[in-house]
C-alpha cells in the first residue's frame, strides 16, 4: 500500500494558491496601508505635542516676566524698614497695589499677587486676591501674614535681580478656607535694592485654569495630560486622576504608561506609542519632557497628548471593507479546502506549534505525534529532543546568572555591597531624605595600616583582616543600614533618619567600640585600628558625591590625628 507523505498531502494546497495569493495582498495592502496611518498619526501627534510643550514654556516664561516686571517696579520705590512706615512709603506700597490689581485685571488666571518683606518674619506688605465671584479686594491690616516659611519667600531670598522662583503645585490650603481649595502654583521674583534682596514678589497661579488654556486649544479627539517629576498626574482627560496626591491617593503616570519610566528617569526625552490598555479603546499616546523652573535646578514637567487609535484608522478600515468584498467568494472555497487541510495536515502541525509556544511560555503541553512514520513525526520527535536539551541548558544558564548578578553587586571576599551597589542605594536614600527632610549619615572607614599587615603577614591574612572588620561594622550599625566595600580597606556605613549630631555621634562611637577590642582573625585575637569619618545630609552635602568627599576629609583628618598620637 502506498504511503501518502507530507509533501504529496502539500502538493494538494497548489489548488489554493490563487486565493492564498489574494488573502495575503488584501492583507497586506490593509496592514501597510495601517501601519502608514498609525506611523504618521505617532509623527503628527509628537510634533503636535512639542509645539504645544513650547507654548507651556512659553506661558511660564511670561509669568516668571510678570513677576520680574514687578519686583523691578517695586526695587525702584522706598518700601518700608521699619515697623511704622513712612508718608512716603505709605504712597509706595499704595502704588504697587494699584500695580497689582492692573495685573490681576489684565491676568484672569491669577489668584494672589503679595509683596512680601524679608524683615518681620516675612510679614506681606502688600496683598492683593480674587475672590470666588472674581471681586479683587486689597487685605490689610492684621490680616498680612507671615510668609518667611514658605520656600516661595526663602528660595526667592537666595536669587540675584532677574532671577524667578517657581513653586511645584498643588492644591492650596495655605489661607486655611475650604471653599478656595484649588490647584495652584506661585512664581515669585526678588525685589533688589541697591545690592540687597529686600522683599520677594509672589503670583498665585490658578492652574487648573492655566493648563485648561492648552488643553482648549486642542482638537476634540486629542486628550492632554501633565504630570510632575514624580509621576503625580496635573492633568488627565478624566479630571478625577488629576491632583490625587492631594486628596490622599496618588495616581502615577509610570503606572498607567509604563513607558513614561524612561521619560522620568531621563533615560529618553521624548516618546511616542501605541497603549492599547485604555477603557476608551486603543490610543497613540506621545509624551515629551519640559524644563520647569530655574535652568539648573532639574525640575521638569511631563507633557503629552492622546488620540484615538478608532479616529487614525478609519481610513483603513473603509479599505479593509473593500478588500473583504473581493475576496467574499473565494473564501467559501477556502474554508472548504481549509476543513479538509486541517484535518489531515494542519492537526499535527498545530500540535508542535501550540507545544512550541507553550514552551516558549514555560508551560506544559499536550502530547506531540512521535508515533507518525511520516515527516511530521520527525519534526515532533526531533522537537522533543530540542525541548529537554534546552530545558537542561535553560537550567545551567539560569544558575550562572543568578550568581553573576551576585558577583556584579556584592564584594566576593567579604560578601558585603561593592560600591556599583552602594552609589545606588545611597542615591534612593537621599531620594527618601529630600522627600522627608530627614537627614541621613555617611561614615567612611579606612583601617590603619593595613599594607604593613600584607606586606608582613602575607595576603591570605589581609584577607582576614578585611572580612574580621566587615563583620565588626556590620555587628556595630543597625540592620537597616547599608555596609558596603569600597576597594580595599575602604569601607561605607550609610545610615538613614540620622536626625541629629548626637545621633550621628552616637553610630561612630558604636563603630569605634567595635575596633576597640582585637578583632578574631582566624581564630586569633589582632589588633587592628581603623580611622572613621562621618558627613550628614544635608548639613555636609546634598549630594551623593559631595556626602563621600565629605566623609573621606573627615576620616583623613583622624588618620592624621591617630598619627600623630602614635608618634
């Protein structure tokens, strides 16, 4: 009996050639034709979304104009220095509040304008504000408040003539009224006189109205969205997300546009992609990355627009409808021949390749034909020799990893975080410490000597020595700090919510006991010294670099010192 192989059962699948040919160019034709949409929808959409980043730069730089404008007018008028004010400072302050309420008018979108003096604890000497039914009125009298807490009024202090301070925003409840809770940010310009910061002017900014401006201009089926540095949504088509962290619930970019990670980190600049997660449907979405604030502070805003994946391929649609209407009556041939192909041939061959997906996945599969004499037979058995030779090597390799990832964070003599891994969980630290505003600790620790005991007792017993003073520190500090190895008898200690000097005193004091006894190296008592040096945060640096250099001065000034007691 004749046997009927794979490839004569092929050979009857020429007979569908014509229609295959057909599917595959309306297919084609259809996704080239899409894929040109979506390609220049994404081209349009960043460059739509860069102009409109230009136009938010621009909208601050004009209110940070704003605000200089009137700290140079009012640098140029005697404002008072004292308790009582002069006639003629009594007209100057008169003066910058008919400025003001100008500005006020001629801004609808600013809520406050103060002038607030560095004397008195920062008492306002002039302030202006709009009302809730847009009534500007003067407050006076006791009702000034002490502003010097605010970083608008201390930060501001700090700037030369020209120079502006933007504030991050966020909801306002300085003035404690309910009602007038909204989002807000404040730009504040020094006012200089002769050489000399003598008070600050502060706009209060409604930003939901300043952002609104953007968005307005933007076509219907473009959704605008504005998230700060961390990731906290300013604006969101669904304006319940925006401003979450003030109602006590944050809701992140990163977490909604995975991709935007990069945006934060400063990996990327600018992005665009398909998000095909959205309730509404399947987006292009395009985000690009905005200087906020002062050039050098670092501060930035995310800016980025959507827009309908529906909308962008309606055209494509019309065309797939078309190429569907052709090929409606070759289909029912297909599906015929289809039927019995899946049958005879397909069947098998849809086995290997759902188990070779599965593998790919790590799941288990289904039974493979490996009884068949025939090619497919082959194939099946053929793929379950690969499958175990791969799962072996799969093991091995994961094996080889996992302590490659160890050797690459960890110093191989003592066990403890090399210095890659400790630069980057000093840098979450200080991450945490700025957030907080809990100081933190750096010790640095060099043992004393340590190349007499190589070049006497030999490198095995340095080796000792160096994993006997790893487990003093590490027995010294708490759990929760970080002892790391820097290279060879350099050693960190970064401790966090270190909150005073005492305290900071108190961890070298706890490090200094544990060299104080002969360490066990080997098994036998030695006495090794070791010279410590400690920066805080912020106190010394606010900075990872600066902290360590910090840390290094004061622990050679102890090397020193212990010299010099030695003599």
């Amino acid at each position: 009996m004749m046997r009927i192989n794979i490839g004569q059962r092929l050979g009857l699948l020429l007979a569908s050639f014509s229609l295959l040919a057909a599917l595959l160019l309306g297919y084609l034709t259809y996704t080239a034709a899409r894929d040109m949409l979506v390609e220049r929808a994404q081209r349009t959409l960043l460059d739509t979304t860069r102009i409109l980043s230009s136009h938010l730069q621009a909208g601050f730089g004009q209110l940070g104009r704003d605000a200089t404008m009137l700290a140079m007018l009012a640098g140029g008028l005697p404002l008072p220095g004292g308790p009582v004010p002069t006639a003629a400072q009594a007209q100057s302050l008169e003066t910058l509040a008919q400025m003001f309420r100008a500005q006020l008018l001629a801004r609808p979108g600013l809520l406050q304008v103060q002038l607030i003096g560095l004397r008195d604890h920062g008492l306002e000497l002039v302030h202006l504000q709009r009302l809730a039914d847009e009534r500007i009125v003067r407050v006076v009298g006791a009702a000034l408040q002490e502003k010097a807490h605010f970083p608008y009024v201390y930060e501001t202090a700090r700037l030369t003539s020209g120079g502006v301070y933007f504030t991050e925003f966020g909801i306002n409840r300085e003035d404690g009224v309910p009602q007038e809770e909204r989002a807000v940010f404040s730009v504040a310009a020094p006012v200089v006189q002769g050489t000399a910061v003598v008070a600050v002017v502060v706009l209060r900014v409604d930003a939901e109205a300043f952002l609104r401006h953007f968005g307005a201009t933007l076509p219907a089926p473009y959704g605008f969205y504005l998230a700060s540095r961390w990731g906290d949504f300013l604006a969101h088509p669904e304006r319940e997300k925006a401003f979450g962290f003030d109602r006590g619930q944050r809701v992140l970019v990163q977490e909604e546009f995975v991709a935007t990670a990069a945006l934060l980190s400063g990996a990327e600049r600018e992005l665009v992609f398909s998000h095909t997660e959205s309730p509404g449907g399947a987006q292009i979405q395009a985000f690009v990355r905005v200087p906020f604030g002062a050039r050098d502070d670092g501060r930035f805003l995310l800016l980025g627009l959507s827009q309908s994946m529906s909308a962008v391929l309606a055209e494509a649609q019309d065309l797939g409808g078309t190429i569907v209407k052709m090929i409606a009556v070759l289909a029912l041939v297909a599906a015929l021949l289809a039927a019995w192909v899946s049958r005879v041939v397909t069947g098998p061959l849809r086995a290997v390749v759902q188990a070779t997906e599965a593998f790919s996945q790590g799941m288990p599969h289904g039974a493979l034909p490996v009884e068949r004499l025939d090619e497919l037979g082959e194939l099946a058995r053929g793929f379950r020799d690969m499958e175990a030779q791969i799962g072996q090597q799969m093991d091995e390799l994961n094996r080889s990893r996992d302590a490659m990832t160890h050797l690459a964070h960890h110093d191989p003599l003592t066990g403890l975080p090399n210095r890659r891994m400790f630069e980057q969980r000093l840098e979450q630290a200080l991450d945490r410490a700025r957030r907080s505003s809990r100081p933190c600790a750096l010790v640095f620790v060099d043992l004393d000597d340590f190349k007499s005991v190589n070049d006497k007792l030999g490198h095995a017993v340095g080796d000792a020595v160096l994993r006997a003073a790893a487990q003093a520190i590490v027995g010294a500090v708490r759990q929760v700090d970080t002892v790391a190895r820097l290279a060879g008898d350099e050693f960190t200690v970064l401790c966090e919510n270190v909150d005073t000097d005492d305290a900071a005193q108190h961890v070298l004091d706890k490090l200094r006991q544990a060299f104080a006894q002969p360490l066990q190296v080997d098994g036998q008592p030695m006495v090794v010294r070791a010279s410590m040096g400690i920066s805080l945060y912020p106190k010394d640096g606010d900075d990872a670099r600066t902290l360590l250099a910090s840390a290094d001065v004061a622990m050679y000034q102890a090397k020193l010192r212990h010299r010099e007691i030695s003599r």
